[in-house]
C-alpha cells in the first residue's frame, strides 16, 4: 500500500491502538508512531524499520509480520498468543521522533506507567535509549535492564529498530530483544533463524 507524503500528512498527530493481550508479558515501547504507522494502523510498519525482521530473528515470532499494509489476522494471533504487546511513550503520530519535545516524553511516562498499572506486563521494554533516558530523567543509562519503578515488572532500554538507527544491526536488535524476550519468559520458536 503506498502513500504520498501528502497521504501520510494526513495522519500527523493520529494515534495507533496499543496492543495489550492479556495476559500480557512483554510490552515493548517505541517512541511514538510514524506517519505509516498512523496510516495503516499498525506499530513499527516503515519499509525500513527493523523491529519484526529483528523480532523473527530471535525466535520471537514464528513467522515474519510485515506490517507495511497494516497486521494481519496471523501477525495479531502470533503476538497476542506469545504474550507480546506494543505502545507508544507518546501517542501522536509525527514525520519524526526528534519532533517530540523532552516534556512530551517525560509525560509518555506517565501515560506508560498507567498502563504498566493496569495490564502488568511481566517486562517492559523501551526501544529507543535516548528517548529512555528523557522519559525516565537517566541521562547516563546504557541499554540493557534498568531499575523498574514498578513493582514486579521489570524494565530494559533496547536499541531503536528505526533505519535511521545506524548503530545497530538487525543482528544487534535480535539478541537484545532475545535477551528481553527470555526475561519475560517467552521461549524462543524454533523455526525461526
């Protein structure tokens, strides 16, 4: 499904329904939606995001979810069965994440740990270290697992699967989201390589 830029503008400030299953064991935390995410209604759906290819690759997910058009019916089962839910620190769509200012980001942290309070994921992770330590006011934190301020979950910054992430490669993003799939106790499949 392609869009013109005039298409996607039309989404700025949208917002894409968070998927929370029940239960829920690990909820990962992008920054806010893009423009094509906003369009098709699905998170992480950019041609050049990396975040299912990733998530496939470490076994997370028995089959690769294309998200470009939207989920479908077998991308929303095999998330939902494993336990694996998506939202947003901010819920607006923008063009780019640096659109966001430091007080919309600490205010996504907010709106996080309500959400934490209501589903009680086993694990959060929040894919975007710089976002991370803006929300949680941790200017030095590395990613990996951080002190969770919710009781009996626990919490990780992970590398951004954006494109414009140059610093990690689908390899890197799969063993960090490997290492936190395990922390919320979600076996990897064995199909996937």
């Amino acid at each position: 499904m392609g869009f013109t830029r005039v298409q996607l503008e039309e989404h700025y400030g949208r917002e894409v329904p968070d998927l929370l299953p029940d239960p829920l064991r690990l909820l990962f935390v992008g920054i806010n939606p893009s423009l094509r995410s906003a369009a098709t209604g699905a998170h992480f759906s950019g041609s050049g995001n990396r975040f299912y290819p990733a998530l496939h690759r470490a076994g997370i997910t028995g089959h690769l979810i294309r998200a470009a058009n939207g989920f479908s019916d077998d991308d929303l089962a095999e998330l939902t069965s494993r336990g694996i839910g998506i939202t947003n620190l901010w819920p607006e769509a923008t063009a780019r994440a640096d659109e966001l200012t430091r007080e919309q980001l600490r205010t996504g942290r907010d709106r996080l740990t309500a959400t934490v309070a209501e589903h009680r994921p086993t694990v959060v992770a929040v894919v975007g270290i710089t976002a991370y330590r803006t929300a949680f006011g941790r200017p030095r934190a590395t990613t990996g697992e951080q002190e969770s301020p919710w009781e009996g979950t626990r919490l990780f910054a992970a590398p951004n699967p954006s494109g414009l992430n140059a610093h990690s490669s689908v390899d890197d993003l799969a063993r960090a989201y490997g290492e936190i799939a395990e922390a919320a106790g979600i076996a990897a499949e064995s199909a996937a390589g």
